[in-house]
C-alpha cells in the first residue's frame, strides 16, 4: 500500500500498544495501587481488515490467516493489505494482555481523585515505536555548541539545514505512528480509556487552564461528554478538530501528572500530540481553521516549548498567527462579526489575547521579531458582561434583548454558565493583555533588530514608569510578592497562585531587560541595582512556584528559561563587581552589601533546582553548566 514519505512497516500500530495496555495503575491517597478498567476494543470498517479478494468480489470474510475459509473455498489466493495486518496483530496482542491483567481487573477499585496535586498517578501506556524517516540528513543532529540563551547555529548562508535552538530541534515535534490510508478512526483507536481521559482533564483545567484561560470549560465539557456518549462508528464522523483538540488537552494533562519516569511521561504525552497534530491535519487546518482550532494549536506550541521543542514551538506559531489573521481575530468583533452572540465574541477576544500573548513572550526569550503586531481588539472590549444574549430589532424600533436560540446556554441549560472564578480570570487577561502590548513595543521590537531598548538615561526613567503606572493598575492579589500574601494564595486559590506567579515572572523579567540595557551612543549602562532587583523580584516567582508547585514549576519552559536567564544576568552582573554600592560601606568587599549578598544566595538556589529539576537531559546541562560557570566568575 502507498504510505506517506517517513512511514514505515511496523509489527505493532498506534492502536495495539494503547489497546494491549490501556489499563493504567494509579496511586490513591491511601498509597494503595490501584487499576484503571481498560477501555473497550474499537470496531474497524470492514473493507479495511477483509483480504483484498474478499473485498473485491463484495463478499464476507472471516479473516483467518493465513487464509479465509472463503478463499480456501474458492481456491483462490488470500491477501490482506498492510493495515489489516499490522491490525490483526494488534487484536492478537490486546487479546493475550486482557488475558494476562484479567484477574488484575478484578481487583481493581475507582481511581482517586486529583484532589492532591503530589499524588503520583502513574500512566502505564505501551507507546508504539515511531516510524522515522530513513533519509534525515546527518548534519541535522550535528548541533555543537550553544550560547547562554540556546540560539545557537543560525544558518546566515548554509546550505545545509542546522537547528536553531536547543539539542532536541534536531527531530520533528510530531512522531510518526500514522499511514496514509488510516484516515480519522485511526485516530479514534488510539483513544485512552474514558476515565483515564477523565483524569487528564482535570488535570489541564487546574494546572494549565489557570494561566491561559482560553477554553471555556462548561462548552469544552459538554462536547467531551457528548463525544464519548457516541457509539464507536458515529464517533469515527466526528469533526477531527474536536477530536484534536481533545488529544492536545490529553497531551497537556500528561505532562503535569506525576510519574515515576519522565521519560515514560514524556513519551505519552509526545503520542498525544501527535494524534493532536494527525487529527488537525485530517481537518485541512492548513485551508480551513475554526477558534477550535486555533485553540488546539496555542496548545500544540505550549506542548512542544515544555517539551524542548523552542524552535518547533516558534515555527508551528507562525501558522498559528496567519490562521488567526486569516480568522479575522485580530479585528474588533463588534465590527465584523456583530451578529455574533456576547458569549461568541468574547471567546473570539480571549483566544486573540492568548495566541499575542503566547508570540510577545516568545519572542521575549527568543529575540526575534513579534508577529501579532496588527489588532484593532481594545483590551476593555473584554467586559465582565456574563449574559449570553444577542440584540433583536422590534417592531416599535426598541432593542430587546433575547436569548440566541443557538448558543449552548438555550440548548444546554445550565446554572453554572460561567465558573465562579470567571471574572477574575477575564481581569488577569485584561492585566496580561495591557503587558503583552507593552512589551511587544519596548522590547520585543526594538531586540529583534538589535537596537538599544534606551536611547538615553532619561528615557530609561520614562520607560520604567509607564510599567510602574501599569503595574499599579492591576489588580493587587495578582501583583504581590509578600510571601505571607503568596502563602494564604496558595492555601485559598491555586487558580489565582498561578496567575499571580505567571504575571510577576514576566512582568519583573521584562523590566530587568530594560534596567541592564545599555547603549554606548546614547550614554547608557546598566543600572546595577535597578536590574539586579527587578531579576530578584522575577526569580522569586519562580521560587514560590518550586515551593507551592513543584511538579508545575517542573514542566512550564518558559518559566524555567526566564528564570535560568534572571539568574544567569545577576551571576554575570556580580562577577563584575569590585567594591560595594553604598559609599557608605567604602571599599570594602562586594560581600558587605546587602544587595549583592542576596543576588547572589538567589543565583545559588537556582543552581541547587537545576540540578534536580526534571526535562531533557542536553537542555538541563547547558544551562547548569553555563550559570555554574557564570558563578564561579564571582570571585568574592
């Protein structure tokens, strides 16, 4: 059969490992191991696993092998295609595994809840062995060294391709476990079992849904339970964007699930997306796109960044932001979309804000050029306005106002339309949104060429207090730093922690930048105490998220990089330092000021986390490696 260029032949397909060992053990509060119920076999289409003659003269077939009784009677010859094969064989394996773990099943119990974010649920799913292609070029894994901030080998006029971040942008993002010929139930079949999914879920909506709140949880929800209420044939003509989004919520969920392994994690999660990205393929989504869509693409790119894939992550997001430009996004919805119920606009503003959102802080940490810079999208067009309603013209020329016969809200009744935490989550977006176009105009364009942030001292002061003035006018329980503040944050509303930590991180971040900046046309340098506090202030979010929130703090990339980057500035500042801020202290030795002194504890604590922190192995050695090296510079 004809198979897409890096496919090959393999004993087992994505279907017979999640089929074979879909059962999954998992850790209830008590410690007891407990067994998660297997999902049920998917049926097939016929033509698919039917020998070829069989299936050419419309006739049934009992599938035997070698041969159908049908062809034995006919004496003709009997052949399958590749598919049925590799199929077979995968029922063959998940018929001997049902036979091994039966008794196991039996002894099973419900899942515990996730109720304790440190109960380790191991996910034991067999994970097929990738299909790669036979032809990669040598010099794509070729990749020596690397700067301090992983963008290494830019190929200025090679011909031959290199990798431009990191060691693992050597492979592609999506393995390979798909032919050509598998179409959507393919995708269907590897499926895991529904409380396992269950699970997964849960896990997204409180660990990654916090920060980037762009999926509505009540619509995504009525969705899932509908799409797992069909029977297996209606769930085949499903519309393969749903289905994709479902994997890369799967995929997201598995990367903040406690394991034993991080490999056996990350290769889960890895098969997850790449059902994603197989689904959205199924859909055209290159021609065609919805805000689903859209959605499970900022996903996608947030998956590979935690999964060391920079550069990938980047790639993949200028598809992204053309189909959000195609979409219209961009543009305010009461302008060209006006008939669009309240509920439908909104959701058009929150996933605009979370796909700008996502390309300024990338583009923060990877120094290139911002592409979301077109919008006429007001950030206050983000109301808190609930109600789901549309305007209706009336014969006597008032405007009532009446409930949109198509939205979920009329065909799905609820009372719990919106979270109770909506509100503050539409405030943290506005907050994050007012950031996101800040720095994208001080910082993000100004680095992606190379020029001076400051063209003179006196505009560093007016620069630093429009941030302040922006700063002052969020809102306080997102801003503040006081650990005792943090800590009745963390007991009370882990949503709000995590928004909190997320905004102080890359808010400080962007003003270290601005205060170490120099210019030596213009007379700037770099203002010592101003960036060695704006770095503590932006590593010390990301230490109350090691301490609250250690599994989370173990997977957000970009939260690692910024804070392997804060410290690795505050090492290279203090390894310059001959003598004390204060004249006061003389001059005497660095280690007599307070600043320094503490800077520097700051530095050594991040080093103590690099080297317990989980991720890829190559991506966790440079870093250690380079700021270890930065702070033995510090020679006081």
């Amino acid at each position: 059969m004809d198979v897409d260029a890096d496919s090959a032949s393999s004993p087992q397909p994505p279907s017979a490992g999640l089929s074979a060992t879909s059962a999954t053990s998992a850790t209830s509060p008590g410690g007891d191991s407990l067994l998660l119920p297997p999902r049920k076999k998917q049926k097939r289409n016929k033509p698919t696993l039917s020998c070829e003659e069989c299936v050419e003269r419309k006739t049934k077939c009992d599938r035997g092998r070698p041969n159908c009784l049908a062809c034995v009677k006919r004496q003709s010859e009997c052949k399958y295609s590749d598919v049925a094969n590799l199929i077979a064989s995968a029922d063959r394996g998940a018929a001997h595994a049902s036979q091994t773990t039966g008794r196991a099943r039996k002894q099973s119990s419900k899942p515990s809840e996730l109720g304790e974010p440190m109960h380790a649920l191991p996910i034991q799913v067999q994970v097929p062995a990738a299909q790669r292609s036979h032809y990669r070029s040598a010099s794509l894994s070729s990749s020596t060294g690397s700067s301090p901030f992983l963008l290494s080998n830019i190929p200025y006029s090679n011909h031959t391709p290199s990798p431009f971040f990191g060691a693992k942008g050597s492979e592609h993002p999506f393995a390979n476990y798909w032919t050509s010929r598998g179409g959507l139930s393919e995708v269907i079949g590897v499926l895991p079992a529904k409380d396992q999914a269950d699970i997964l879920v849960a896990k997204y909506f409180d660990a990654v849904d916090p920060v980037y709140p762009m999926v509505h949880k009540r619509n995504f929800y009525a969705d899932y339970e509908r799409f797992w209420s069909l029977p297996p044939d209606e769930k085949q003509r499903t519309d393969p964007v749903l289905v994709a989004l479902h994997f890369v919520v799967y995929a997201m969920g598995t990367q903040f699930i406690h394991t034993p392994s991080d490999q056996e994690r990350a290769q889960i999660a890895e098969f997850y997306v790449s059902a994603s990205q197989q689904a959205l393929r199924l859909s055209s989504y290159l021609s065609r796109a919805s805000v689903r869509t859209l959605q499970a693409m900022v996903l996608i790119c947030y998956f590979l960044m935690n999964d060391n894939h920079a550069s990938d992550a980047w790639a993949f997001g200028g598809v992204l932001m053309r189909q959000a430009y195609a979409m219209g996004l961009h543009r305010d919805p009461d302008i060209i979309t006006p008939r669009c119920s309240l509920s439908d606009k909104q959701q058009r503003r929150k996933v605009w804000q979370a796909v700008l959102f996502q390309d300024t802080f990338l583009t923060v940490l990877l120094k290139l050029p911002p592409t979301a810079t077109f919008s006429d999208v007001r950030v206050e067009s983000l109301t808190d306005e609930l109600d789901d309603y549309v305007p209706n013209g009336t014969t006597n020329g008032s405007s009532d106002a009446v409930i949109n016969p198509m939205s979920i809200s009329n065909i799905a009744p609820t009372t719990d339309a919106f979270p109770p935490y909506e509100l503050e989550d539409r405030q943290y977006i506005r907050s994050m949104w007012h950031m996101a176009n800040l720095v994208q105009r001080t910082v993000c364009t100004p680095r992606s060429l190379s020029h001076p942030l400051l063209t003179t001292p006196k505009s560093r002061t007016q620069l630093i207090s429009q941030y302040m003035d922006l700063l002052h006018s969020f809102p306080p329980l997102l801003t503040t730093s006081d650990d005792a503040a943090i800590l009745n944050i963390a007991t009370t509303n882990p949503r709000l922690l995590r928004q909190n930590m997320f905004f102080r991180s890359n808010f400080w971040h962007c003003v270290m930048v601005i205060q170490a900046d120099e210019n030596d046309v213009g007379g700037v340098t770099c203002d010592v105490p101003g960036a060695l506090d704006a770095a503590r202030k932006a590593i010390g979010a990301f230490f109350h998220f090691w301490e609250y929130l250690r599994i989370d703090a173990g997977v957000w990339w970009v939260f690692q990089h910024r804070a392997f980057e804060e410290a690795l500035l505050m090492a290279r500042i203090l390894g310059t330092q001959e003598h004390p801020l204060s004249a006061e202290l003389g001059g005497g030795s660095p280690a007599s000021d307070p600043l320094f002194t503490l800077a520097k504890q700051d530095v050594r604590k991040m080093l103590d986390i690099l080297d317990v922190i989980g991720g890829a192995p190559e991506m966790q050695k440079t870093r250690t490696e380079v700021l270890r090296t930065a702070f033995t510079d510090i020679l006081w």
